[in-house]
C-alpha cells in the first residue's frame, strides 16, 4: 500500500487560516484535558478491577464525572503558601510543568487530510522538520517545573522528592532519546506526520497478509526501550519513586494544595497521554488502521483515523494502568542502575548494529563478503565477551565478623538463636489444615486482599 | 533532500592529533581497567609512545606539506607549516612536562593526589596522603590537553579553534586541583583559573558571534575576505576582533588578563604548572598568531596600538610585581607575565621575521620554564617542595651542583648572552624593530633590566647567604626528572651558543596557509 | 493570509500559559482561608520541622555527577540525531564516523562504570 494522496507531508502545513489554526488549538487543549479527566477514572476503574473492587461509580453514569468533580473540589481547597517558600518560584513552578506539558502535543497526528468548512487541512495542529526535538525538548523543560517545585517549598521532602524526580527523568530521558535515534535512521525524517506515513505499509504482501510496517515490530528493541523509559519518565509506577509515599510522603509536591497541585497532576497526566501518543505515532503507526481493519477501505481517510489514534493511546494508558496495579515498586538503586546500565548501552549496541546492517545492505559488496563481515563482527563481539572483566563479589563476611566489626557504642543486638514465635494467623490455617506447625514463611495467601 | 557532501580528510595531516587523542582513550581505558599496581607504568609507557609516535607523524608530513595541502577536514583545520612546527614544539614540550608529571622518586606516589575530592584534612584525606599512590588519569589529562593544543595552534575557523580552547583547557583545570601537598591551595588555584578561564572562553564565543555578523563565515579565510573587500559591518569586526583576542590574550596571561596566573602558578603541582608554562604559552601564541596573522591580516594598524600597548604594560607589571615576590612560583608566574609582553613585541612585528621570532622564542622559552621547574621541584623539606625565597638562601653551598643549574636557569630568564634568553629576546625585539616598533623595543630593553634584578637577586641568595637552618636539602632526582632536567639545561645553552639551526627551522615554518 | 508552521505552536502555548496562569492566580481567592501557624510550616511527619534553610541546604553530590552524565549523553543524542535523519545518504563514511563517535563516548562510560560513578550508594 502506497501512501495516499491526502497524506500529509511537512508541505501541507503552514497554509491554514487563523481561524482554523484557532478551532486546533482550542480542539487539542480540550481533547488534552478531557483526556486528562478520562484518564483518572479509566485509572482508577481499571485498578479498581484489577483488585476486585468497584471503583469510582457515584458521579455521573459508571463514575464518569468522578475526576471533574475532584478536580472542581480542588479548586474550593485552601491554597497554603509555606512560610519558607520562595513565593515567585512557588507559584511559577507549576505553570512551567503545565505549559510544557501542553506544548508537547502540538505535533501529534491526529489524522490525514481532512475538509474542514471547504478548506483543505490536515487533522494535526501542526508539524515541523524537527517535530520530535520539540516534544523531547517539552519534556526537558517540564523537569524544571518538578525540581524547581520542590526547591521552593523550603521543605526536605520536597527537595529530596525533586531531586529525585529530576534525576530520574534525566536518566531516563537518555535512554528514550536514544531509542527513537532507530525511528529517525528508518524513517528519514524527524517530522511526525512523515514517520506515519513511513510506517504506511510495505509492498510484500503474505496473501491476505500485509508484511508489518510498523516500527514496533521492524525496531522492537527501541519499542521496549522507548516503553520502558517513557514509564520512567513519566514517574508512572513501578517507577513511581518520586512520590514514593513510604520514603517522600508526596515528593516535590508535598506541600502544593489546591489548584497549584491540581496543575502538577494535570500535567502528570497529560505526559502520560503525551508519551502514550509519541509512541503511537513513532512506533504503532500512528492515525493508520491496524490490519484488519484497514482491509476496508475507508479505514485511513476522513475522520476515522481520530478513533484510530484514539483507541491506541487509551490501549497504551491501559498497560501504564497494568504496570501500576501489578508491578512493585523499584529501589532507587536498582532503578537507577537499570536507566544507566542496561537501558543505555543496550541502546547504543542497538543503534550500532542496527547502522551496521543496513549499511552492509545498501553496500554492494557480494554475499561472501557481507558473510565473513558478519561473522567477524560476532567473533569480535564473543573476544570482548570473553575478555570483559567480571566483578569479583566481595567476600561475604560472616555473621560473627560482621559483630565484630561494629563500632563501639552501637544498638545491642538481639540473641542470634533467638526463636521466632509461630504468626498466630498461620497456626490458625496450619492448624485447620491438621498440619504440623512450621515457623518461616505463613503461607497468608488466602487473607484478605488489601482494598 | 540535497545530497550530503562528505568532507575529505587527509589523515596525515590529521595524524598528530589523532594519535594524541586516541593515546589518551587508551589512556582512559587503562585507568579503567588495568590493576590498581599495573596502571602507573602502563600510563607512562602508553603516554610516550604516544608522544613519540606524534612527533614521528609530524616531522613526517613536515616534509609533505605545501600550501595545496595544508587545509583538510572541510578547511576546519590548517596544517601548515607554522602548524607542524608549533605541535612539534608543544609534542616535546609536553613530553618533558610529561617526565616530571611522571615523577614518583622525588615523593611516596608522586606529586598528586590519589583522590581530589575527599575532604581536607579529614582521617581519609590523612590517610590517602601518606599511602595510597597518586591518581593516574593525571596522564589521560595530560594527553587530551596537549591534543587540545594541538588542535588550536592548526585550526582554521574560531569554532574549531573555540572547541580546541575547551578541549586543552579543561583538563588542566582539572590538572591544577590534582595537588599532593598544600591541596587547598591547589583547588582554590583550579577554581580560580576555571571561574576565569570559562569567563575568558564566553569573550571568545561572544566574539566568534560578532565575525560571524561581520564575514557571514567563521574561517580565517573569509574573514579576511571580508576585511580586504570593506563588505560587513565595520563595527562587528572591531568588537569581535577585541572579544577574541581577550580569550586568547587571557590564555596567553598578558595583562590586563593576567590576574590569575601568579596564584594557579603556585597553587598547581609543580609539573602541572611546568606544563602550563610552557605548552598553554605556545598554544596561546600560536592561536593569538594565527588570529591576527591569517584572520585580520588586513587591519592590522587598526589593532598594532592596542596590542602594543598590552605588550607594553604586560612587560612593566610583569617585571615591576615579579621584583616583590617572595615565593618562587609566584616569581615564575610574573617572569612568565612579562614573557607575554615579550612574546607579543615580536608578535607586533607582523612580517615573516615576527612570526618566525615568535616561534623561537616559545620553544626557547618553554625548555628554560621547564628546567626551572624541574629544580623547584627537587627543592624541598618535610612538608613538600620549600617555595619561599627564604628557604632558598646558602643553597649554593648546600648542593653547588643545582644551584649552578637553577643560575644558568636564571640568566637565560634575565637574558644574559649565550644563554637561549639572549637569543629569543633579541629575535623578537629585532622583528619588532624591523617591524617600526622601536620605542616597544626600548620599552622592552628596560623590563628586561628590571626583571633581571629579582633574578639576580635569587643568585646572590643562593650564592652568598650561609645556608640556615631553614634551607632544605636538595633531594636526588629520580631518572624521569633528571631526563627533564638535562633536556631543559642543554637545549637552554645549546640555543644560546648556536641558535642558527632552531633560527633556520623557524623561519622555514614562518607561513600561514588560511 | 496563512500562519507559519510554528504559530499553531506558540498558540498551544499561549493558551495553556493563560489557563495555568489564570489557575494559579485565582487559587488563593477560590479557596477558603483559615489561619493555622502548622499548616504554613514545612511538612514533616508530626516532628519539629527541620526545613531547608533558604535557598536550599546540601544534598547529595551524586545528583551533580548524573547531571553531568546526562550532559554528556544527551549531547551525544544531539550528534545522534542529525546523523540518524541523513543515514541513508551519508554511507559507510557516515557510519565508521558514528561508530568512531559512539566508541569515544564509550570509553568515558567504561571509564565511569568501572569507577563506581553509575552505583547509587
């Protein structure tokens, strides 16, 4: 399948009236914060689920108007100023996450061409040569609005929880920008509505079978990547460490209240509807049908498509609801030795190999050649392997030395034999089950989930 | 989409450089990776070789080189004779500076500290100051900072050239905090020259903006263009061409830009300000020639004044505040001060002769500075090298045979004849004569007089005092420090007695190709 | 009359900034107001506030040393990009480049493992 004529390239862009430039604006601003509003509930009524129990069901039909009526008692909460807060960066911290939280969509596809009141117009606010710079760069600037939150509260936890955030999000910035570098290579190109239609479709056909096209599938390795660090970014659980309650009660926004908070959760959300649509376009080939449905005809023309994109961004929030309602929460030392040790250089051995195969396609060597190339590169890669310097674990000290090797002056220590009482729980089950009695792990399986 | 043209790289050209930097990710590997024992030889070793495999690169394509050849990397960079002959020059610099940085006989693990950033004069730092052996990223450091240099002596465009400044300038930053003894002092020194030399660096980059609103190109060459062709703003050229030469002048420790130089001088580990002394010197003057000579050629009376009168003030305030110093690194840092305005009378001389005396005049200059250094840094006590002049009193009687080296030292530095002294400042002041620039030679003449006197002074000391309880063993170098020593003292009298065959060299190299 | 490409961006921007402005600003008149000394303090878990004095206390070193790594890489994805957008035409000298650059970078990410700079604690 040959990209249609009404796709969009960087061309079509840049010739709207101001009006027509005004209904997008006003249109993406609002499909942002409806989303932001559906999002919440869809959260919270899927992870209600996932725990067996009914969720948010009063306001409005199945709760629906639950998130607008928090959101409106936020604003009736009392705005507190702390007494040791930097006022002015208070009060701008917010707004920064928000607007650049925002800013990130203008580039998003939301579909081909369309007419609108007789003019010809893309379904897209806009797009520019560099249209994935902007929402990375958006993104950027957001971590100003999180670290300069939590330095203006004049509080510690704030400030831990914004450092934390900020580095978090560093981190994991490096690993997603360099995950979509594989886009751009396949692509050629950084605009958004020309890495949609790159992902259009490819010419072998397997009978009814299109070969797959998008770069999910052609770049798996940058699709995991991208997924995992754009959780990492968006400080989405099981990455969730900044607001890591048990350790940062809120993190940088502990002592944000009324409609200051409701900002930063706004623009939390709207991330997540951000990086869920970057990854649509980038990877799941954005407005465009999947394969059965684009079998009809009218799949990918007029105003179909919206759903399209639609459906993929809210089946991508469902994983990012999934993640949360089963996945622990990391340790900051863990989490941050995968951004750095895994996630980067697998990225980077990614690009290389990935550079190297289509440059030994496009060379016009022989097969001969190309073979002994490659198996020279897996001769080099097995002689690094089995040259790389291995870690020598320290050795494990023993119970004894390591109380031999306390300072003076610290807590007593229990008696090393001292036996544990049986939990009185699994003597009950243990014992309506007529076996014997055993101390280590109670099997509490059957308890009552926490709700 | 338009075709890409890829740039054409002539790897010979490049080969120093290459090399140098591809040395110090060797180096970075080692460090990485080698055993805690096994890393100091394999530093040293890789580092010389390195060296010595650049210099082989240049003496070769020394001989190869044309003007059609010269400019490669999309005419980024301009290897031409000049080029060559300046990295050549900062190559064997950079090596000597390299034995003493190398140096670990003179004191248990060398002159620098293992780690940097423990806090002074805390248990740890007390313990890592009398066991553990010194960092060895010194050498890694030390080579990027000279591929940095060389780079900047051959570039031909001021981003180039900018990228070049930040590559050789930021490991010496680094370098200077590296100090064994005294490390407070020794971080405040690589505060102080990395607060201003990030300052000096933002002159240069605001003044790379201006050209670029004057020529609408960055290369020496179109700058020029423009310069001959009286197209572009006039008043762009002025402010850019000041901005920039206030980065360079700043490196090259000309005053007004001065002010840092006395305390990294003595803060910096010796070697590390041996190096300073004598490779920053010639990378500055290199760069600050290669601006003024193949970049504004065509103004040149429009800057002469200005110029002149840096150089003149940079004599005085160097030789006047060098005759109160009290601490012999500071004494070296204002000798070197007044050097500058030395250096920049010859580079006044704007003809083939001043760039030629120039040259001379770094190479001859660079070996005396590190030989001076080599000696401080066999001076020294309980507590590390003995700096204060004090301390310095009855050496002569203590060990004739270091104070006779640190004398002859100490008259090329005052410029008596057949010293290399003599010779470079002669080839500069008579550049500068030939160049109508008399009175700058009469100006020159007289800080020399004044600087001969704290000179002297430190001569008769030595020579005439009894020596004090104070006064501090001379201590046996190591072979790395004597290789340097030696080297620094035979080329010092060597370029004095017979300088025809450096003269020669020099004024072979003397053409820039833009 | 047709607006640059960029303009429907600055126009994203400047509604947003209105609506986020416009929620800061009226918070303060919306909500209630009920004076409590304890609720203007720094928040901590029912102990005396030890808050951070003005401008903010110390904290870790280790936050400046991601920083500076974030740099570093996210320079190396600025070289990236360009170089990923032009692959396809700039060939085998594009690559060997890359390659050259990646390894360069590589050499100072070894340097930092292996130097414990990527272990938190």
């Amino acid at each position: 399948m040959k990209p249609l004529a009404q796709d969009p390239t960087l061309n079509d862009f840049g010739h709207d009236p101001w009006w027509i430039v005004l209904i997008k604006v006003v249109v993406v601003f609002a499909f942002l914060v409806v989303m932001t509003l559906f999002a919440i509930w869809y959260e919270r009524r899927v992870v209600a689920r996932m725990q067996v129990r009914p969720g948010p069901n009063r306001n409005g039909p199945f709760g629906l108007l639950q998130s607008l009526a928090d959101g409106l008692k936020l604003a009736f909460k009392e705005d507190i100023m702390p007494k040791l807060a930097d006022k002015a960066v208070f009060f701008i911290a917010p707004v920064i996450s928000t607007v650049c939280a925002f800013t990130a969509f203008s580039i998003m596809p939301f579909g081909p061409v369309v007419s609108l009141f007789g003019h010809k117009t893309p379904l897209q606010l806009t797009d520019i040569p560099v249209a994935v710079l902007l929402v990375l760069a958006c993104s950027g600037l957001g971590i100003y609005g999180v670290v300069l939150g939590g330095w203006a509260s004049g509080s510690t936890y704030p400030l831990l929880g914004g450092l934390r955030s900020s580095a978090q999000m560093i981190s994991y910035e490096v690993a997603m920008g360099l995950s979509i570098v594989a886009v751009f290579m396949t692509s050629g190109t950084m605009s958004t509505s020309g890495i949609v239609a790159a992902q259009a479709g490819s010419d072998t056909h397997w009978g009814p079978i299109t070969a797959p096209s998008w770069y999910a599938i052609l770049l798996l390795p940058s699709f995991v990547i991208y997924f995992v660090s754009a959780i990492g970014e968006t400080n989405r659980a099981p990455f969730d460490l900044p607001e890591a309650e048990s350790e940062l009660v809120g993190g940088f926004h502990t002592e944000y209240s009324s409609l200051k908070f409701a900002l930063f959760f706004l623009a939390e959300y709207i991330n997540m509807v951000t990086v869920s649509a970057l990854c649509t376009t980038l990877f799941l080939g954005g407005w465009r049908a999947p394969w059965p449905i684009s079998l009809w005809a009218g799949a990918n023309s007029g105003w179909w498509p919206m759903l399209w994109f639609t459906i993929k961004i809210l089946l991508l929030l469902f994983v990012f609801v999934w993640l949360r309602g089963t996945l622990p929460r990391l340790r900051y030392d863990q989490f941050m030795r995968f951004g750095w040790k895994v996630l980067i250089p697998a990225n980077l051995i990614w690009i290389v190999a990935l550079s190297g195969i289509k440059t030994l396609q496009k060379s016009d060597w022989d097969g001969t050649k190309r073979t002994m190339v490659v198996v020279g590169v897996v001769i080099l890669l097995l002689i690094v392997a089995l040259v790389w310097p291995s870690k020598k674990e320290p050795e494990k000290l023993t119970v004894a030395d390591q109380i031999a090797a306390r300072p003076d002056g610290s807590f007593p220590l229990p008696p090393l034999d001292l036996v544990v009482p049986v939990n009185p729980r699994a003597k009950r089950i243990t014992a309506s089950r007529e076996e014997p009695v055993t101390v280590g792990a109670p099997d509490d399986s059957t308890g009552p989930k926490e709700a | 989409m338009k075709d890409i043209s890829l740039p054409h790289l002539n790897y010979a050209a490049l080969a120093p450089m290459l090399i140098l930097f591809g040395v110090a990710c060797v180096g970075v590997l080692v460090d990485a990776f080698a055993p805690r024992k096994a890393r100091y030889p394999i530093q040293l070793v890789v580092a010389l070789v390195g060296l010595i495999a650049a210099f082989v690169a240049v003496v070769l394509r020394a001989g190869k080189v044309t003007a059609e050849n010269a400019i490669t990397a999309a005419g980024a960079v301009s290897v031409d004779k000049p080029a060559l002959f300046l990295q050549g020059t900062l190559i064997v610099l950079g090596a000597v500076a390299l034995l003493l940085i190398g140096e670990r006989a003179l004191e248990r693990g060398g002159p620098f500290v293992a780690q940097a950033a423990i806090t002074v004069g805390s248990d740890a730092d007390q313990r890592q100051a009398a066991r553990e052996s010194g960092a060895t990223e010194v050498f890694p450091l030390t080579i990027f900072s000279l591929s940095g240099m060389l780079l900047f002596v051959a570039a031909n465009d001021l981003l180039t050239m900018f990228v070049a400044l930040e590559v050789f300038s930021l490991p010496l930053y680094l370098l200077c905090a590296l100090a064994r003894r005294r490390r407070l002092i020794s971080q405040e020194a690589a505060l102080k020259y990395f607060l201003l030399g990030a300052y000096a660096s933002a002159f240069f980059l605001f003044g790379l903006a201006l050209l670029y609103g004057f020529a609408g190109g960055i290369t020496f060459a179109k700058i020029n263009e423009s310069a001959q062709n009286g197209t572009g703003n006039i008043t762009l050229l002025y402010a850019g061409l000041a901005l920039v030469s206030i980065g360079l002048l700043f490196k090259a420790a000309a005053v007004p830009f001065h002010v840092w130089t006395p305390d990294v001088y003595q803060g910096a580990p010796t070697p590390v300000t041996s190096l300073m002394a004598a490779c920053t010197k010639v990378a500055a003057f290199g760069g600050l020639l290669r601006v003024l000579y193949a970049g504004f050629d065509r103004v040149h009376w429009d800057y002469s004044p200005i110029i002149a009168a840096i150089a003149v003030l940079t004599m005085l305030v160097g030789s006047i505040l060098a005759v109160t110093q009290t601490d012999i690194k500071r004494l070296l840092a204002y000798s070197s001060i007044a050097n500058a305005g030395y250096l920049l009378v010859g580079v006044l001389g704007n003809s083939a002769l001043g760039l030629s005396s120039v040259m001379f005049y770094l190479v001859a200059y660079g070996f005396t500075v590190i030989a001076a250094f080599a000696v401080i840094t066999l001076v020294r006590d309980a507590d590390g090298e003995a700096t204060h002049l004090s301390r310095w009193a009855g050496l002569g009687r203590r060990s004739p045979f270091y104070a006779t080296v640190f004398t002859v030292i100490l008259l090329s530095f005052a410029g008596i004849p057949l010293t290399s002294g003599f010779t470079s400042k002669f080839a500069v002041f008579s550049a500068a004569g030939g160049g109508d620039q008399s009175w700058l030679v009469i100006v020159g003449v007289v800080s020399s007089m004044i600087l001969a006197f704290p000179y002297l002074r430190v001569v008769v000391m030595m020579w005439l005092s009894e020596p004090g309880e104070q006064t501090p063993s001379v201590s046996l170098p190591g072979m790395l420090t004597s290789a340097a020593l030696v080297i620094g003292v035979v080329i010092t009298i060597f370029v004095g007695v017979a300088p025809q065959p450096l003269l020669h060299l020099t004024s072979e190299a003397a053409n820039f190709i833009r | 009359m047709s607006l640059s490409p960029y303009v429907p961006i600055v126009g994203l921007f400047a509604l947003a900034a209105l609506f986020a402005l416009f929620s800061v600003a009226i918070a303060p008149f919306v909500g209630p107001r009920r004076y409590n000394r304890a609720k203007l303090d720094a928040y901590e878990c029912g102990i005396e506030p030890t808050p951070q004095p003005i401008g903010g206390g110390r904290f870790p070193v280790k936050f400046y040393l991601t920083a500076m790594l974030f740099i570093v890489f996210d320079i190396e994805i600025i070289f990236l990009y360009p170089w990923a957008v032009s692959f396809n035409q700039l060939g085998v000298f594009g690559f060997i480049e890359m390659i050259l650059f990646i390894g360069t970078v590589f050499v100072a990410y070894a340097y930092v493992w292996r130097r414990g700079g990527l272990d938190w604690d």
